[in-house]
C-alpha cells in the first residue's frame, strides 16, 4: 500500500514539474485606435489637430479665401476703370477736334475778306479801299471770335486792372484823375467766357504832387 501511495505521489510531482515549464499563456491586446486589427498592419494615424488649432485654421483658410476675392475685384476694377478712362479720353479728344473744326471754320469768311481786300489792292491800287477793308476784316475777325466766345479786354481809358492787365510802363501825368489810369494799350488782351487768354500790356499814368 505504501508502494502504490508513493507511485502517486511521485506522478504527481512529476505533472507539476511539466506544468511548471510549459510556456506561459497570455494574451496583448493593442488598444492603439489606428491600428488595422482585421489586417495585422499598421495604418498612419489619422491627423487630429486640438479644437482651438482647427479654429485658427479655418479662419486663416476663409482669409485667404476672402483675400483672393478681393484681390481679383480689385483687378477687374481697375480694367474697368482703365477701359472708361480710354472711353472718356477718346471722346473728350472727338469733342475738342470738334469744337477745333467749328473755330476754323468760323475764321474762314475772315480768310476770304483778306483775299478779296488783296485783289482790290492789287488791281485798284487804292489805298482807302484798302484801308476800308482791312477795318471791315478786322470787325468780322472779332465778330468771329465773339461767337466763339472770345472778348478783347476793353482797357484804354480805364482804372487799371492788374488782374487782367499787365504794365509794361508807368508815365506820369499832370492831372490827378489820371492817376493809375490806363493810357495806352500797346498789346490787346483776350478773355474767353470770363477766363483770361492774354493779358492786355499797357501804359499806366502816376500823378505826383511834386510837379506842382
């Protein structure tokens, strides 16, 4: 009996000497949320930015977005603004070939009345003739450029006017009243509705005290 206790006894040691050497048996779980578990592999990890850093690049994303709109805004602006700035000059340069074709045209009858003045002097030889016509070309001329809009400056006689008139000369006078009065016009001046062409060159007279 004491046989067959010791048989079972060393049986038994001898199955937990084998248990005790087998390899130890456990299972890994990888709890990593990119991996591929199905595959056995290992994907690259999906990009996941912070709330606040998402934020700042939706913003800068929308900047950007509303920049290049305002960008090509302001480019079709411009050519806009070109395109109407070549209208404007083309037509302002049709108004002015225009209005320089009327003037010509109102100086013509001038152009025809020295013709005729010339031929009169050449076949009549008569000098009031000529003189005759030389004053009615020179009422035509200022009848043409009064159409136009183009006035001599009336200064002879007058107190002289130092925004329309230019002194060329002073000259004293013996009476009082004439006095920063103009005394000649050596040079016509011009104005064109109300804006000064040429100013008129003129004497004016001084008076002083001392000649008395």
């Amino acid at each position: 009996m004491k046989e067959e206790i010791a048989v079972v006894e060393k049986e038994k040691i001898k199955k937990e000497e084998v248990k005790e050497t087998k390899e130890p048996q456990f299972t890994v779980r990888d709890k990593r949320f990119w991996v591929d578990k199905e595959e056995g592999g290992e994907a690259k990890p999906e990009e996941r930015l912070p709330t606040y850093v998402e934020q700042l690049k939706n913003q800068a994303e929308e900047s950007e977005r509303k920049l290049k709109e305002y960008i090509a805004a302001y480019k079709q602006k411009m050519a806009e603004n070109d395109d109407f700035r070549k209208r404007l000059e083309a037509n302002y340069q049709k108004k002015a070939e225009v209005a320089n074709g009327e003037f010509i045209l109102n100086l013509l009858p001038v152009i025809d009345n020295f013709n005729r003045a010339v031929f009169a002097a050449e076949n009549s030889r008569n000098f009031e003739s000529l003189f005759h016509g030389i004053k009615m070309i020179q009422g035509v001329f200022l009848s043409q450029l009064k159409i136009c809009g183009v006035e001599k400056i009336d200064a002879c006689g007058k107190t002289f006017n130092p925004i329309d008139e230019e002194a060329v000369e002073v000259v004293e006078v013996d009476t009082k009243d004439k006095d920063n009065i103009v005394i000649e016009e050596l040079e016509c001046g011009y104005k064109i509705k109300e804006r000064l062409l040429r100013p008129a060159k003129v004497r004016v007279g001084r008076y002083s005290s001392k000649q008395n």
